[in-house]
C-alpha cells in the first residue's frame, strides 16, 4: 500500500516534483516513516530558441523527516527545492525556481485507518519570495480507510495556487486503490488513473495520467528481482509566476514531451538510482492564467537529447 500512496502523491503534486517525498510520508503509518533525500538532475543538449542556441537543465532536492513520530502519529518537516537554468539567458530568463517549506501531521485511527494533513508554503518564480504574488501556498488533507483485503478508499480535499489547470480552487476527491496480487496494482480516482502491471514473468507496464494534459507511461524489463530496464514517454508542464508580472493570474509554463530509455536499481540498501536518457520534443514557454494545448504567446524551443539522474536516499 505505501508503493500505491507514493503514486498518488506523484499524481497530485505533479508540477512540484520537490514536494512529493514529503507528502508520501505523510500518507505512511507514522511508525513506519523515515528520514528520505532526494536529486533529480535533468541536463539537456544546446537547442535552437528564437534568438539563439542555449542549454537546459534542470535540478531538484528534496528533504523529509519525521521530526516526532510514534506508534498513533507523526509530525514531519519536508524541505524542497528546484532551479531550471537556461544558459545564455533567453526572453530574459536565466534562472526559474521553486522553494517549499511544509509541515505534515498523520494519525492513526486503528490498524487500517488513517488520515494525515500536509501544508506547504513557497515560492516559484523567477525572483522567488521577492513579492507576495510570487509564493505559493497549499493544503492536502487526506483520509484512507480499507474496502476489503485488496483494495482501500482514500478521500481528500486539496487546495493550491500553482497547479497548470483548475488554479487556486479547494478541489475534493477520491483514490480507490486496487491490488489484487503483486503482479498487478491500481489507483483510480478523479481526474486521474495509474496502473502497474506486470503481465509476464519479467516484462510490466507502468501508466499515469491526469486528465486532460499529464501522461506517462512505460514498458519495463526486470533484469533482476530489484533492478528494471525501462522505455516510455512523458508529457508534463511545470508552473512559475514571473515577478512583476502585469495580470498576477497569469503564470509561466514550461511544456514539453520526452521519449526515454533507462536502468533503476538499488545500490544499497539505503541508496536508489535511476539513469535515463531521451529526446525532448515539442518544447515551448508560454504564459496563461491555465494550461492550454495550442497557446499563442509561445515560445518554441529546439528538440534536444538529455540525460537524466535520480538518487535517493532513505536514512
């Protein structure tokens, strides 16, 4: 079941890769939640902008502990952040970063209910915490409670003012997890779906999507009981507000699609790597109050190749 709140928390925190761990701790039984860092590094080939050739990349830290926790409840402190650089700058834009400070607290009601609230504070922006309409703010609150043996209910309300589509509005919800057998396990909810499914011996296939503009999917290959070869695409944005900007609805999207290879595997017990590499494709800025497929302020950014490096930490 903590494999399937991670995915869940990947579903709702999609434009803040920087947060994930620290809600996924807080959808963990507090007995069992630990000290978690993370690194992202993204670093993509000099590609064609409209006045010149640039680089990308970007890079992402995050940082959770249980700083009190118990057999019945937890307090957890999650620290992140992320820079997305673009060197020589362009559309005067060199650097765009997002920084969160949060707080979660989870409590167990019995054996197989629980429910936990996560909020966040931060800033994404180009000049991040330099104005008031730059920081971002949330807050999740969950509840999980059991179905029968092989699948689980969980209930939320979320707020934030940062996500690509439906900005700024308390949105209830739901997840229904089955997981009938460990070759096949599901998250089905509103406006999203996940499936992990292994269909032979060695091959799965692992799918997400956040209706309408968020999909990832791929197929995996185990060489080992631990370690999986993989190949997929992924179509996700992310989301800043640009200081001093005219209309303070409007935000900065970075949008583009990937085709990827990779190898994730655990080098310790206590350490996990993931290696991929890929082409971007579609590349573009654009600003809007939401995410719109076909924008007609954007700006188109050259294909490029890009190699990819995840490490986490779990202490």
């Amino acid at each position: 079941m903590k494999h399937a709140f991670g995915i869940l928390v990947y579903l709702l925190l999609f434009t803040s890769q920087g947060y994930s761990q620290g809600m996924m701790e807080g959808l963990t039984p507090p007995a069992q939640q630990r000290t978690v860092l993370s690194y992202t590094g993204l670093f993509f080939d000099k590609a064609e902008f409209p006045q010149e050739r640039a680089s990308t990349s970007y890079q992402s830290v995050d940082f959770s502990t249980p700083i009190y926790k118990s057999d019945l409840q937890s307090v957890s402190l999650n620290l992140s952040g992320s820079q997305y650089l673009v060197d020589p700058a362009q559309n005067e834009i060199s650097g765009l970063y997002d920084i969160k400070f949060g707080l979660g607290y989870t409590r167990v009601i019995d054996d197989k209910r629980l429910w936990s609230v996560n909020a966040r504070y931060g800033s994404a922006s180009d000049r991040p915490f330099e104005s008031a309409d730059v920081t971002t703010l949330g807050v999740t609150a969950f509840y999980s409670y059991p179905d029968d043996e092989s699948s689980r209910w969980l209930l939320l309300v979320d707020y934030s003012n940062n996500r690509p589509i439906l900005n700024n509005i308390p949105l209830p919800g739901f997840a229904y997890f089955y997981n009938p057998s460990k070759e096949f396990r599901s998250v089905l909810g509103i406006p999203f779906a996940t499936f992990n499914w292994q269909f032979a011996e060695k091959y799965g296939w692992d799918f997400f999507t956040l209706v309408p503009w968020i999909i990832k999917t791929s197929v995996y290959y185990k060489v080992t009981d631990f370690a999986k070869l993989y190949a997929g695409v992924d179509f996700s944005q992310i989301t800043y507000y640009l200081y001093d900007r005219q209309n303070k609805d409007d935000r900065l999207f970075y949008d583009d699609k990937k085709i990827f290879v990779g190898i994730k595997s655990p080098i310790s017990k206590q350490i996990f790597a993931d290696l991929e590499a890929g082409h971007s494709f579609d590349r573009r800025f654009f600003i809007d109050e939401n995410y719109v497929p076909d924008p007609d302020n954007a700006v188109s950014i050259g294909n490029a190749f890009y190699f990819k490096l995840s490490l986490r930490f779990i202490l």
